[in-house]
C-alpha cells in the first residue's frame, strides 16, 4: 500500500489530464490523509474542466473565421497613464492552440501574466509589439497614437495576416480584413494573447524607467495617476516620460 506522502507526490507529479485516472485508484482509500489528497485532486480537475470550457468559448471567433490562414488578435494598454508609452501587440495563435487561461491582462495577476507572456511568446505563429511614446502621444493624441502603435505591431508580423480582430475598434490605413468586437479581450483568445503580451511589455518597461526617473513610484503605478504619483508630480514637476497633454491639472 502506497503511504500518504508517496500518492501526495504521485498527485504532484501528474498532469492534470491524468487526474482522472488517478482519483480513481485511491478513491476507494480510507484513510483521512489519503481522502483529503482525493478531495483537492477533484476540485483542482473540476477546475481544470471549468477552464477548458471557458477557453474553448474563447476561440469562438477563432472557429468563426476558420477559413482564414493567419488570424491575428490585436490589443493595447496604456491609453490611461500619466507617464510612458501606449503599447500594442499583435498575437497569431496556431490553429490548435492549447494555451489555458487566456484573458483579459487586467484580469490575471502579474504572476499568471509572466507565465502566459512566456507561453504565449514560445507557441504563438507570430508576435509583433508596437509602441508610441510620450511625445507621440502629445503630438497627434492618445487615440492616433493608439492606431500607430497598433500599425507598428502588425508591421513587425513575420506573416501578413488574413484578417484582424480587434478589441472594439477599426484601425485606419490597414489593408486587412478587420472585425471589431467589444471588450473582445474577454471573447476572443487572440485579443486576449495581444493585450497580455501587451501589459507585460509595458509594465517590464515602466520598471525599467522607475530606475532611470526615481521619486514617481512608476514600478508600482506604470505611470497611473495614483496619489503617489501625483504627490510626486506636483513635488518634483514631470520627467521626460510624462504626457503633457495629460499632467495640466496637476503641474
């Protein structure tokens, strides 16, 4: 007979498909140990089936337009910031995706975001990221610059893709096929993909730029008007980084 400490290793040493078959080997065990071991295994496979239901919801968009070779998610963050650029990613999954928990960046913590940064950057057909900076964004305002950095990021596309789906707007001066789809980075996996590849590219960038600028807290913010960072703003006066069109009420 296995002791309890061995079937807790053989859990945690499992993938999860292989759950099933597992739970039904101890089930029958009567020891308390052994049936606590059992009872987490089956919440952890009932949330692992959750999932699978939910991420295949999200390539509902994906199958809709399956008849198209290259299928690229477009997403943006940093429209919102005092500070830093707004960067855009463009994500073409394969057509037999399997990567898990695909969502909206805001949605995941920045743990499980590094994580799918990862898989997503190893599995994908392609990935291209486009960025406008802080003077860009002064120049011609935070939605033209939305669409440029999105250009950029489709331009960086090691494919031309065969259509584009983007989270609820139309980009201008693209020659593709488009669909918009509202708070689409919650319905469609490729959009979701494009904005974590997006935030994490983003925050990396804005920790970088808390050692080049000290005394705003952009490490902790990413350049968010948070009372830290606005304290500072009005203490200090702005940085290079910082919008000017967006920091009049406070400096």
């Amino acid at each position: 007979m296995a002791s309890i400490v061995d079937i807790k290793r053989i859990f945690a040493e499992a993938d999860i498909r292989d759950y099933k078959e597992i739970i039904e080997k101890y089930a029958s065990d009567e020891r308390d140990g052994v049936k606590k071991i059992v009872r987490s295994a089956e919440k952890k496979l009932d949330t692992y089936h959750a999932e699978l239901e939910r991420s295949y919801k999200m390539f509902q968009f994906e199958r809709e337009f399956a008849d198209k070779q290259y299928i690229c998610g477009i997403d943006e963050v940093g429209r919102g910031p005092l500070a830093g650029p707004v960067v855009a990613a463009a994500v073409i999954l394969p057509k037999n995706c399997d990567i898990l928990y695909l969502n909206d960046s805001k949605q995941l913590s920045a743990k499980k975001r590094e994580a799918l940064y990862e898989e997503i950057m190893m599995k994908a057909v392609s990935v291209g990221v486009g960025m406008a900076d802080q003077d860009v964004i002064d120049d011609i305002n935070i939605l033209n610059a939305d669409y440029e950095a999105m250009r950029q990021a489709i331009s960086k596309l090691s494919v031309k893709p065969d259509i584009l789906l983007n989270d609820a707007v139309n980009i201008p001066d693209v020659d593709i096929t488009q669909k918009g789809i509202i708070k689409g980075d919650t319905l469609s996996a490729s959009i979701a993909a494009a904005s974590i590849i997006a935030k994490v590219t983003r925050d990396r960038l804005m920790v970088e730029y808390d050692s080049v600028y000290p005394g705003y807290g952009f490490a902790r913010n990413m350049g968010y008007g948070t009372a830290e960072h606005i304290a500072a703003l009005k203490n200090m006066g702005p940085c290079a980084i910082h919008r000017r069109s967006f920091i009049g009420n406070f400096v």
